[in-house]
C-alpha cells in the first residue's frame, strides 16, 4: 500500500524494530496527513519531525489525537509499546536555546517507547550544575549530550559516566560557532572516549541511535537479512 | 603511583570497565615503556596506540611478549577478559587503503575482550561482496564501518542491518576528499538513521564506543559517580 | 536580431544542436517574454528556467500555449523534435526533497527532444527499492542521478550500470550538509568510475550534458568551428 | 580467482566494457605484481594507475612485456581492443605542468582501446594558440580538458565545440589555488553547458567516463543487470 | 565642519585627488542626506554608494538634482572634472546579472570626472561577442571586468589586451559560486598576467583603482605626505 | 644601533616595558646573533623564539650563557626584573602533546620577570585532575589555558576561577582537528566569559597579554604617547 | 530561588565579582522578564544583552526604571558599584557600523561599574583621526577594539599603546568579509603582541575581559575555590 | 620557432611591452635552458621566476652573464630597456620574512627596465618606521605593498599615500594565517580604496600589473588587437 507521491516502507518496523518517521521539511501538509494514513491503517504509530504547525493541523485534522509538541517540532498519533531493556536514556542540554533539539530527541524516544530522564542548562562553565545531576546520570543506559556553541559538555559527561554518549552539536551561538561547526568540530575531537557524534541539530539521529542500542541490551532480534 | 611525566588514571579500569590507553604521539619510546611498566605493574593488560616500531621495541625490552600490530600501528601486552554480552563487533572497511584504521579498531576491541569479526573490500560500488557478508554483519550487535573517499558505507549497511553503526571516516582519498572531510560529511548527513561517526581516522574512538555499547547489553555495572 | 537589454544567440541552435535556454535569475518577467518572442520569431522552442509563477505569466501573455512546470520551476513553449538517438535518460532521485532538481533535469530533456525515464525516492539506505528499478535503468542510455545529503546514489549506481552517469548534487539537508557541499564533496570523490558531477541543483546542466551524449550516439554532426 | 589481500573482480570486464584498474597508492610493489597476475591469467589487460618506479619494477620482473608511462604514472600490460565508435577522444591541457593529468587520462584510454588526440598549453590567456587547434577539437566525439590554477579552459573550449567536456582540475598552482580548489569551483559553475567534472586530478576517472560515452556511441550493450 | 555621527574627512579631496564617498549601508537615509549637507557645503559632489531608494528620497529632498541610479544603487549630486588623462576606462561584464557591479563601477568612474566605455553580456563561452569588441577595449587605457560564476572573463581579457586589468568577482550564481567565492579565487589565480583583483561586488573599489592609475597617466600630483 | 638586515627596536623597552622579542623562523642564526648582540649592548635580556638549536648555538657562541629552552623552541640571555604585581600566572594545560606552546608561554613571561605556577595534563575528561589544581589557580592574576583537540579546558577553568583567563589553541590532534581550527573555534565560542584568545600554538602572545595585564596590575605607567 | 524553565545562578555576583547576565536570544519577552525579577528580587542589577524591543517592554512593565539602549541592544535595570581600579576602559570602534558591538561593550562595562572612554570612527586607512586620540587611549588601564573588514585597528592601536587590547572583529562588510571572519583572521594573526580576541560581533564577552582585568588591578579577591 | 616541450611565445613582447617569463615551477633545468636559448636568440631578456639553484646552473651554463638572485628565486639574463613614465615603483614590505616575495616583485620590475624604490621591515604595530618613508613612498607612481599575518600594511600605505596600491599577500605566518588566506582576506576587504589584490606570494604578479600601469603613464602604446 503506497501514498502516490512516495514510497512508504511498511515493513520497517519489522525489519528494523520502529515505525518509519515522516520527515516533513519540503513536504506539504496534505502529504504528511496521507502518509500519516498509509501508517495508521498499517497499525503503526506516526511520528513527524521538522513539523510545521500547519502539518500538526493536516494531521489533527485526520486524527484528532494528534499531539503537537511545538518546541521540538514534532507531531505523534500513538507510540511503540516500551523497548524493554530497563534502562532510561539520558537527554542532557547545555543551555535552553538547545532545548528544541533536546526536545525532538526525547520526543523520539518515547514515541520509539523508550523512558527518558533529563538534564538542563548544564553548560560546562558551570560545573555545579553538571556534578548534581550526575548521579542519575549514571543511572541511564545511554546518554544524549546536545550542546551548541564550543560543544565541550559531551567531553565532560563521557569523563564522568562509562556509559556510550551521543553527541548532538546545534547551531546555537553566532559569529565563530559558524551555524554549530565549532561544535561539531569539538565533539568530533573530544579527548573523552565513548563519544559518538550526529549531525547538527539532529536530535531525532541521536534517537533513533540510542533506541538501536537499547534494543540490542534489551536482547531484540536483529532484523532478518534481506534474501536475494 | 604515577610516572614523572604524565599522570596514570589506574582508577579508570574499576571506573570505566576498561584500561587506559596510552596515545603514542608525541611520546618518546621510553616515555612510553615507563606507563606501561606502571599499568603493568598494576595489573592491567597495555593497549598502546598511533605507536612506531620504535615504540615497539622500546616496550618489548621490558616485556618480551609484547605484540606489533604494524598494519594497526598498536602495540598490545596481555588484554582484558572477555566482556560478556555474547555478541560479536562487525569491523566493516571500504577499501584495503582504509585497513590501518579498521585494523586500530580491531586490536582495539581485541585488546578490551571483545570478540570482532571483519569484512574487507566491499565498497558501495560493488553490492555484490557487501550483500554476501550481510548474513554475518546481521549476527552482530553493533558495526564499525570504515570508508574513505566518499564515505557511502555505513549508509548503506545500517540500511540493510538494524544493530547501531559506528561510522569511521578515513583520510583515504585525493583532491576533493580533502583528507576526509568528504567521507566526514558524508557520515553525518547520511539518509540512514542510526548511524553515529567519531574523528577521521579514529579507529581507537570507534572502538571504544562499540565496547561501551556491549558492555551495556552484558548488564555490566556502570561506573560508581564521582564523590563530591 | 536582438532585444535591447541582452545578445540573443540564435546561431546556437544550429551551432550546438540545442535551443539557446533563458535563465530567468536577475531578469524581470518582461524581460524574459521579450526573449521567447525573439527565440520564437526565429522558429524555435523556448525553455525558461528558475522562473517564477511571474516569468510564466508574462511569457503566457504572448505565448498561450505556454506550459509551467511548477517544480521544476520551468517555462517552456514547444520542444526540439526528437533526438534520434534510441536511448532515454534515466532520471534518478533519491528522495522526494530533490525531485525540483530532477525536475528540471527531465524537463529540459524533454524540451531538447530528449526520453525520460524517472526512477524517484531510491535512497541508498533502503536499496531494495532501487534493485527494483535497476533493468529499467540498465537499457537507458545515460543516467542523471540526483541527491542531496551524503550523495552517494550516483556512486550505487554507477556499480550496478555501465552507462555514463552524470551526479547533480542538491542543496537538500542540513547542518553539515552546508547546502549541498556534503553531496557534493561524496560524488567528486565517488569510488565508482563513470561518474562526473555538476553544480550543486543544476539539473539543467545535467540535461545539456546528458542531451550532448546522446546526440554524439545518435550520430548529429558536431558545430561547424568557427571560423577565423 | 582470487589474491589473498583483495577481492579481483575478474567479471567487470564482461559488465562494465572495460578491465579492473588497480590504484596503486597504498598498495605494496609485490601485491600490484599479484594482481596483475591474476588479471593477466584470466587473459585480461592491466592498468596500473598512480604507480612508483618501484610498483612497475614488481610488475616487469614477472611481464617484461610491461610497459612505463612515467609522467602519467601508470603501468600497463596489452590494452583491450578498439572500442568501436570510430570517433576519438580530445585530450586538452591549459598548462605544461598540467601534463602529469592529461597523460593519465590518455594512457588510460588507449588501455581501454579508445583513439586519443592531443592540444597542450593552451590557456585561456592565449586564444591563438587554443584557436589553432580547435578544428581537430570539433572532430572527436567527447573532450577531456585538464587545467589547473582559474580553470577557465573548459569553459571556452565548451563554447567552441558543441561536444561533450569532462572537466578535470589539477592541483597545479599555489596560493588561493588552494590544491587545485580554485579549478575545481571555476569548472563546476562554468557558464557553459555540457560541462562535467571529476575530481582534482582525476585524470582516469575522466578516461573512464569519456570511455563509457564512446561505447553508447558504438552501441555496445549494457552490461547485463546484477540478478538477485 | 563635521557632522555630529560621523567624522566627514573633507581634506581628502585634495590629498587624494577625489572626494570622499559616502557609504549607505547601515547609515540612516536622514544620516546620509546630512553628510551631502556637509560635502556640498565645502564644494564637493556627492556619491553615495549601496544606497537605497530611500537614501536616494533623502537627499533629493535637499537637493532636487540628485540623480539616482538604480540598478548600481547609487546617488550623485554633482561631478568632479575630467580626470585629464585622454584615456577612457573600459568596463566589460560577462553576464546580465553582472550588470549592478559594472554599473556601481561605471557611476563612480564618472562622478570622479573619468571617461567609460561599456561591454555587456560577453562571457567566455561565446568568444565572438567578446572578440567584436577587442577593438574598443585595446583603446582603452584600464579596463574593470565583472564577472561571476568561474569568473574567467578577466583571464581572457587580460590575453587578449595589454593594459592594467581590475577584475571584479560578483556574487551572481549559485552553489558551489559560494556567493561570489568561485569566481573571487578563479581571478586571484589566473594564469594572465596584469590582473589585480577587488572584494567580491565591489564595483566602487575596482573604479577607484582605475581612477588612480588615470590620475597619474595624466600627471596629477600625488597628495602631500602627511607632516609630522 | 641598527644591524644592516632588520631594524631593531631599541625603545620598545622603555615605550612597552619589556624588551623587544627575536622570532627566529626564517632568520639565519648568524642574524639571530647579530641581533642579540645589538640588544645586550644596550642592557637588554634576550629572549629568542621559535628557534632551532642551530639558533641557539649561534648566539651561545657570542654569550656562552645563554639557556636553551628546548621543548620552548626558545633561547633567553639574561632576564628582565621582577614586575612587581605580587601575582603569578598560572599556566595550565590540557594534555602532555600542549607542553611546547605552554612552555613557551612560561619561558617568556619568566623572561618578562613573570612569576609563572604550573597545572599539567588537566584535560575536560578527567576532571578530577583538574579540581585538585584549583585552589593554586585561584590565587593566580591571570590564567593562560593550552588545549589542542576540542579546547574545552578555558571554558571550564574560567568557570571555576574568577580572574582573565588566556585561551590558546593549540595545533595538537588529528583530523577534524584540522591543525587547531576546532580548539581555535571552541575558544572563541566559549560558553564562559572572561576568556579572550590568541592565535594557534601561539604561547609568546598569550604570555605578552599575560605580561600586559600583570603590569597594569603593578600600575607599571603606561608608555608615554608619540610624540607627533 | 530559580525561575521554572532556566536556573538562576545567584551566587555569581560574589563568586566572580559581577551579576549573572540574561541572554535573550531564543528567549521569550516574558521569560528574560521573570529571571529579571528573580535577580532584583535578590539586590543584584539586571543587563540583558541581544534584546529586542519586545524583551524591553516586557522588563520595563515589571520595572519601570528600566533603560533601553537601542543600538547596543541591551536593557539595564541599575548597575553595580564602581570597580575601584581607577582606570577607565577605552572603548576604540573603527567605522560607523561598528557601533553596536562597541556600544555592546560599553553598556555593559558601565553596568558592571566601569568607567568607559570612546573613541569612534577611527580606520586605519585614515591615521589622523586615530593619532589625534592616542594621548586619552594611553591614560586608560585596557583597550577593547572594534573593527569589522580587514580587522587591522587593534595591531595599529597595541603598537602606539602599552596597555592589554581585546580586539573584537564585527561581522561588518560584505563579500570576503564572509561575516566578520577576515577580521577575526587578521586579528588572531596580528603582527602586535598583548592583542588578544573574542569572538565576532562579542561586544559583552570582550567587556567581561575587561573587567576581570581591571578588578585584579583593583585588588579585588578572587572567587573562593568551590569546595568539593 | 619553438622548444619542443611548450610553446614559446615569441610575439608577446611586441605585443604586450614585455618579454615572456619562464615560470618554472614543474620544468626541468634542461627545459628552462632551452626555453631560454629560443628568448635569447629572439634577442629578448630572460626572467626565470621560481627557480632553485639548479635551474640557475642550467641556466649559467648557457649564459655566463646569468645572474642568479638567491631570495627572489629569480634568474636573469639581460633586462629591458627603461619604461620611460619616469616614476618608480615603491615595494613596500611588512616584516623580513617577507622578503622573498618582495625581492621576486623588484627583479621583475628591474628585468622590465623599471626603477624600484625599497622601504623594508615596516609593520603596522610600529607606525613609526613607516611614516619615516612616506615621503619617499609619495614620490613613487605605484606602490607594491607585501605583507603576511593579518595583511594590514597596504591599508596603512594607502590612507597615506594617493597612487595605486597592489598588495601582496604572503603566506608567512602560523596558525590563523592559513597560509596566507588571512592577509589576502584583510587586502580584499581592506577599508582603504585604490587597493587591489594579487595571489598570495604573487610578487611577479604583482610587478607586472605595476610595470602595466607605468607603461601606461609613460603613453606606450598598447598592444594591437588580434586581427580575426
């Protein structure tokens, strides 16, 4: 079953363990509703990224359970039942203006059904705040560390918790951070270990990253290989 | 106990499940050989890495079974136990030019008592040798995949396996691939999602969060946080 | 004869096989109509490209039988009459963000008197839609692959076809995707061989490029060279 | 049929038109004698491209037969037969420093059996000297124009002549030339049409598209799509 | 005699041989109809450069025989005398889109009392329409040429020509023209010799320059060095 | 007093506080001597940057007490007095590959008459080290931070210690590195304030501002004006 | 006591010797008027940098003693005490359009109970007007410098003056100016020592430099070390 | 008549009022020698510009008279008779490691017949060395101003001084230089008019614009057009 201007790939949530996402940039309204459709009568959850509030109502409209999560800029009907694996991710935030992409991340793990713990406004310059929330830090799974400017928070975090940390550089800042290049640069470079890194602003990659790995402690089949 | 130029974390091994490992560039041969003596002498395995084979004689004076990986550029004495999860890590390459980073990668994991399994030669511009090997890389709970030039790999791996990816650039190429930034880019702004990237080159880094992420699945214990 | 405000090249047509092509950047809607009517005195077609729905309105004024190609943001009135040659292009897309660029690709194919054959929404991360498409692609003559992101399609495909491709990176993506820089960084350095790539959304460029072959394997006698 | 240390695709010739080149660069002396010599026994061709005096020693000493193009860098062994479309390729070069990468694309091409003619130094600071030559340009079927430093020359030869142009940039310069970027801007927005590019320096990357080109010409057939 | 926001530097016509220009961009329209105050005031014409028509509406409201100059953005009241060199400057522009840069250039060459001949739409893909008009730019005594896109034009120029040449890149493309980038490195790297090169758009600093090498082939003293 | 191939600047002592500087890259070390000779005729310490120990060796064959600072890449005759602020400066550094540019800050400010305290391998990722220094650079005047890789240490420090803090990149890592571009960006994006920048591997300027700073502090007089 | 959606640190003003600063881009009117309170509430002066005149409103309803400086962008409620130092910061701007970011630094000193001294309007092209300054720049404990284009004031200005500089390049000019990057190159490169930079258009950041430096030569305490 | 290698351009003299340059960068000592016995038995001077001493010895093999200047990495034979303008071109030079690109401008101009006034080590941190020149400089009909770091000298020079200024970048410096990219970015964008820019380490380039502009004050008469 298809939506007539794209491919909609039923059979990932089985082949890869979660529902396709709708990517909504450069798609219209009435677009993202159909394949909201094609999705729902398949039986999967919706999950749209990079939505506009006119999508949230093309979508609404349809169905009206709809959530509209603005900050994050996300828009879901249902959710995956819980992953399993009994560990929560940790989604930690330098400062508010890198909420929106915080916010896209834990957005897309709950809709995946995974639990999420937060951590906000805990810049590097002040270490206090980082060093109080640490502890349950450490209680986490995985953890998301999204940070603009000079990116530097991931390196922290991965000095104090041996847990794998996902790296999200946003375009927060202005002159020199170059739209979240020096960021990316910092996470890239880290002198900490065990930091991986997405692309900037991508919160909803960090996601999907940290739910692969909790999938795989909570010991779910792989995908079958493709026969050929 | 620490050596008179640089200080030795022994804590990390309890702390972060694995021991530290000793970066060779811009050491001195004997600089080298004194921290391994003190990791030596405090029980743990030596994992030494960007090393010459100046190194490796200087560190196999003092410990005659220590191991060249010359491909790797690793010097190796004794490893850790095995971590337990079950799974095997994929060590996934583009070209054989890409092969001293995939190398660093293996000893890496090797040297950290994970079990690895590669796949070599099998570059997007030739599905066949990629889609013979998919069966095994599906058996796998997590992949590194190493790709130069343009960096097309972990793309296409993670779409036809559903574990997490660890994208490695590598600073194979000419002229536009500008030392590996192409195959960087590439990386970060891949279609598939689950795929995070570390540094050009960083084979180590990669490695390192591929441990993290089994010893997760193996329920191991995180590090106890810091006590303020 | 030419309009006062730029040389109308009407020697081309012959010179070079094809219509000479009003870019409509930095022109006023006037401007353009005034063109096509000189194009059109002298018994040619005419293809307007980046236009706006106000380009086309002025050129519809004179020209009713005017067609807008929304998408691909295209006006064309009349065609070349076809090519000879027995092959179509294929045109592939790899996700529904660059069909504007394929667009005009096909569109001024078309307007050359070129076959098209479209193949959209095959990204390399689920490469069963592609193996689809694959006999369809085999008995063209040239392919135009376009993609944004990582842009490593036309180097999948270049593996599985042995025909010329021509790469047009799109500015589709975002953060290190730096407006197509990432694609385009990926196809320059594509370790498949065939592949020679365009400017960044210049589906137009690659339409005169693939036209160009076509017409060399249809057997058009090349310019006359001008004479000294 | 296989070497120990890479994967010999001995069926690219039946489907891609033309023998596997092996890329010397990070190859030892002894495995490209290796690889030629598996290709040789299934009665192929060899062309060794960005190869040392010490990589054509290797292959001499077990094909005496070899032969040593030193300025293009490349070894070959037989060549394949002629392609056929009865038209030659043009191989123009803005600069005598240039000739490193124009000669790596004709020796290529005769390799793979296609016809080369010549035009060196003449850059665009000097018409006369390009003016001469370009009724000989205007007889072949696909120009190949290597320039470094502005890499203008694509831009005029594709306004003389109304064939096909593979744009090949070449590191050749210094200052904001910056390693051959300068070339490879100029190409990509060349003001004319039917320009294409490869990388900086590519010079058998363009002999490969140039090749494929004259085989449509010649109506060779597709290479037979990949089963599944 | 200053006004009260800004320094007016109201010696600088007699040291520098022409009156100092006001630069609009980020100055009030009320701001800059006071310095012509200023300026008028001591004798002097007035341009203003990247003004805005509501800049223009300032000034004219105070002198009605302000002219404004739309495509080049500017506004003059007045001109100085003829520079006295017998030489005009000959301001060449590749494409239509150049047209505002050449304009600023010409505005300015002829409020500072120099003498300019025009040639439009001749880009180095149609060598004829810039061959038809050799003549007049060999009479010239410096020619400007404004380009975008690969921005070759002054290369051409500068063979075919022997006078001082000012090339001008401009922002017009897109892609990889990286707002002007592509062109800007192409002049600074030209193989002709005699080509100097201005910020990218900046038609005002390329007339200058051509204002200054006419003053001193016509004799005009130099500006008193400044005493200590 | 002048020696013939550079003019050397004996009243910058006086005017600035602290005598002139040699930066040897490009001098013979003949000229560096001549050069230090000049200066100890007038009473003045040396102090020799960038220097090779052939540089060194020059000026100990005219003044055999000379010090060779080797991993500073510095030579010092002699030394100014003590500045009199009653501060030190603590020079602090994330990892042992920074030693070179943090000793070059502390052999120039001990030059200078500097007191300088020492905190080494205190990288982002080990905080521990770095909090157990802390104490000794509160009591500092001013800190100069030396951090390669991501630059993360001055954000931390100057969010732990109140005074100036002098950030200096340092061209130490690999890859997205890119000799000290991130570090450089991370600085300049700092989340922390208080923290200012100087060039890359730059230690002699970040000791001069050091040096400036602590001398206001002594209310050292400024500089008399020029003289017009 | 902390407003809900960001934590206030109160504790700030003793520990770094001046209030915490809101930073209102990506904030709310409403929000940066609640953290306003949430500081008065607790004695400490408000400065909330990158304001729009809705972030002004929404402060001036709660407190109507607020004051809008429009070009600088900021809103002041009170200001600290002055420093002591007994020297003033000169606060030197090269062009007109630099005006906000040095009016940035001068709000913000002034809040922070600096005494400021400005010199506006002072380009290097133009020596007088600087020269003409120089004797009040000399009375001053610390430079800042704002300049935008080539960013070369601060090198002129630290070799006529003995004090510390903190250069700030503005993302003033066009073309090559690539928004303030070539002066913030020219200023990271500067040929004079005791110049040290902030980021482009940082106007607050070079301020807090300032003041640090001016209350270590007021003898103000550090901070104490935070306990552990 | 022609060396068999490149073609020489023996009309140029005529035609452009100098003698073609041998650039030899990538030319064998035996090519240079050659190309200059045809210049030579043309009766034309010789300029060899880039030369190492080996190609001096070609050279002086040939032609005794040879003179080999070891800074500029210039070989002459013979020089052009005077220009005739009666002006001097100034070459101006920031700092001593500049030199090279200086001396490369000065032998160009003298090889011409041009006379060349020098003023040397003039940085913009030390104002007075310059305007103790500015006098001379005024004199002068053009002026060469050749800088590194951050490239402020020919802003300076031209602020003082009313003739054309034609800056030169050099790639001295480290770090932020990039190799010259900060000095060519600070010329473009220079606050300053009359100055245009050349390639970075262009000091021929440079020479030649300068030799155009004084043949042109000295009324030589230009070259004739090509006929067609």
């Amino acid at each position: 079953m298809t939506a007539e201007f794209a491919r909609v790939d039923l059979g990932r949530a089985e082949r890869c363990g979660r529902p396709e996402t709708i990517f909504c940039e450069g798609k219209l309204p009435g677009e993202v509703a159909r394949i909201a459709e094609v999705l729902r009568a398949a039986g999967q959850p919706v999950l749209a990224t990079r939505a506009t509030s006119g999508h949230f109502r093309a979508v609404a409209e349809v169905f009206p359970e709809a959530v509209w999560h603005e900050r994050a800029r996300c828009v879901t009907v249902g959710a995956a039942g819980p992953s399993g694996s009994g560990f929560a991710v940790g989604v930690v935030c330098a400062g508010t203006s890198d909420l929106p992409v915080a916010d896209e991340a834990a957005v897309t793990l709950e809709a995946f059904g995974q639990r999420v713990e937060r951590l906000t406004d805990v810049g590097v310059a002040g270490l206090d705040r980082l060093l109080d929330g640490i502890g349950m830090l450490c209680a986490c799974g995985v953890l998301i560390v999204v940070a603009g400017m000079e990116g530097a928070l991931p390196s922290v975090v991965a000095g104090l918790v041996s847990r794998p940390v996902i790296a999200v550089p946003t375009s927060v800042g202005y002159g020199a951070s170059f739209g979240g290049v020096a960021a990316l640069l910092g996470m890239l470079t880290s002198c900490a270990t065990r930091v991986t890194v997405v692309n900037i602003d991508n919160g909803f990659g960090a996601a999907c990253a940290a739910d692969a790995i909790l999938r795989l402690a909570a010991d779910c089949p792989p995908c079958d290989p493709p026969t050929r």
